[in-house]
C-alpha cells in the first residue's frame, strides 16, 4: 500500500511518501502500483518479482514505500497502465516504453491503450 509496512489498510490513508508531489494518475497491477506526479515524474511500490517496478529483480524484491523510476528520469511521462506483472508507459515524444513480464500482454481487458490515448 506503499505506507512502509505490510498491515492491511480497512480505510484510505495518505501514502506519505508522495506527500511532496501533485498526483496525476495511478495505475496497479497485481500487488504493485505506479504512481505519475503533476510534473511527468512517475513513482512504483509493491512487488518486484519481474522487474515491473522497474528495477532490476536482485536489487530489490519489494519495495514497501514509492521509489522514483530512475530509469524514467528526463521523460515527460504521459500515461501508465499495468497489467498482472507488466508496465506500459507513454512519454510527451510518443515513445512506448514497456518493462515487466511479457507472460501478462496488455490487452483490451488488461488495459489497452486507445489512439487518441496515446496522442494525449
């Protein structure tokens, strides 16, 4: 729930971490999100079995608080989608970039992108 801890959360709490960022847009898979700040940077927490926090899997296996996505460091970030265990971001360039498992496809019930999505 990316609040540090492992305990269950009944009712919404602040994910504090992003306390200091304007949160534009969330996007979860299974037992991990991603999070997209107001200004293009985007964030993930949660599991990281396959890399779909964007990190390799031997640094880090979980991640219990959001970490910024290095590797998404200078993109302007327009949109993210998650499927089970695979990430898929659009940047202001129109560039696709993908990270995770290829076991879990986006697909049109999994999160599909539109045309006029990725022209946002």
């Amino acid at each position: 729930l990316g609040h540090g801890d492992s305990t269950d959360s009944p009712s919404p709490k602040r994910v504090e971490a992003l306390s200091g960022e304007v949160v534009a847009m969330v996007a979860c898979g299974e037992e991990f999100t991603l999070a997209l700040s107001a200004n293009r940077a985007a964030f993930a927490f949660g599991l990281n079995n396959v890399g779909q926090l964007g990190i390799p899997t031997k640094e880090c296996e979980t991640r219990a608080t959001p970490g910024r996505l290095a590797a998404l460091d200078g993109k302007s970030v327009h949109l993210l989608r998650c499927t089970q265990s695979q990430v898929m971001a659009v940047t202001a360039d129109g560039q696709a970039l993908t990270w995770g498992s290829p076991e879990s496809a986006l697909s049109p019930s999994g999160g599909a992108l539109s045309s006029e999505q990725i022209k946002a």
